[in-house]
C-alpha cells in the first residue's frame, strides 16, 4: 500500500502542476524606425576593346565600298603630278567619309534607392586627338533599383594620324549624381 500512496501521491502533484499553469498573457507594443540610406550604384566596363571589320570602315570612306578589297573605277580625270618617282593624283576621299560615330550601346548603368533624380556626365582623360565630341545618354533620369542603362558615343576623325598605327585610344571618365 506504500507504493499505491506514493504513485497516487505524483500523480496528485502532476495534476497540480498542470492545473495551475498561468493564464495570464503580457503584451507589448513596438515601434521600429530604419533609416535606409541614399544608395547610387554605378556600374560600368573599365576596358573595352572594340574590332571593326575593314569593310565597316570602308563604307565610311566609300559608300560603294561594303568589303575589305574595294575596287571603285575612277571615271573622272584627276590632276596629279610626279614627285621622287611617286605619283599624286590628288584624290581626296569620300566627302562622306571624314568622321566615323562610335556609340557604345549599354556600356554603363545605374541603380539607386533615395534619390528623384540623377545626372550623368562624361570626362575625356585625354583621349588621342582623332577622338571628339563625347557625349553619355541619357544624361538625366530617374533612379530605381531596376537598373537604368546607358550609352557613350565619340566621334572619330579618320584623316587623323593617330590612326596611322591601326589602333586608337579613348579614355573616359562617367560620373553619375542623384538628386
């Protein structure tokens, strides 16, 4: 009968222990403030080396001209004379084909969080001399965090020297502010 008492005995004091668990409740209101900052990223390619074709560049020159091996027949008589065995004829090019654009299509953008407005500018870090007018587009525009690209195009000059070796240089700096 000593172990009927005490097995009733934890039972009555489990029972207890049950019984009296609180139904009380404790609440708490919370105010949480996050401050997110201005964010501007800008993302761009630091090295870009572009290959053209030679009948790209050709048709520059020539607009009959779509291929490397160009063949135009001259119709009219050209002027020319003699000089140390070498013979000039005075042609000039194509009054078409004395500046070439180059747009480099979505080689930078931007993405912001905080800002209504940004401003994008272009700096020639002394670019050679046959490289012009550069010019980033879109200049202005409204930042998200979807991604806003762009674009930067220069003009080249093709009776410049500087292409005498077959390879020029552009140098460039984009700056993007918000507002």
């Amino acid at each position: 009968m000593n172990f009927l008492k005490k097995s009733l005995f934890l039972v009555g004091l489990a029972t207890g222990f049950i019984a009296s668990t609180s139904s009380q409740a404790a609440n708490l209101d919370v105010d949480v403030d996050v401050t997110i900052p201005d964010v501007l990223i800008l993302y761009a390619y630091t090295d870009i080396d572009l290959d053209f074709a030679a009948g790209e560049f050709a048709a520059l020159l020539d607009a009959n001209c779509t291929t490397d091996d160009c063949a135009s027949a001259i119709t009219a008589a050209e002027a020319g004379s003699i000089a140390s065995g070498a013979v000039d004829l005075g042609i000039t090019p194509a009054a078409t084909g004395t500046t070439a654009n180059i747009a480099i299509q979505n080689s930078w953008a931007v993405r912001a969080l905080g800002y209504g407005t940004f401003n994008a500018s272009v700096t020639d870090n002394g670019s050679e001399s046959a490289v012009s007018n550069l010019v980033i587009s879109p200049a202005t525009g409204t930042p998200s965090m979807t991604a806003t690209a762009g674009d930067v195009s220069f003009d080249v000059d093709l009776t410049s020297s500087d292409l005498d070796d077959g390879l020029l240089q552009a140098n460039y700096t984009i700056t993007v502010t918000g507002s």
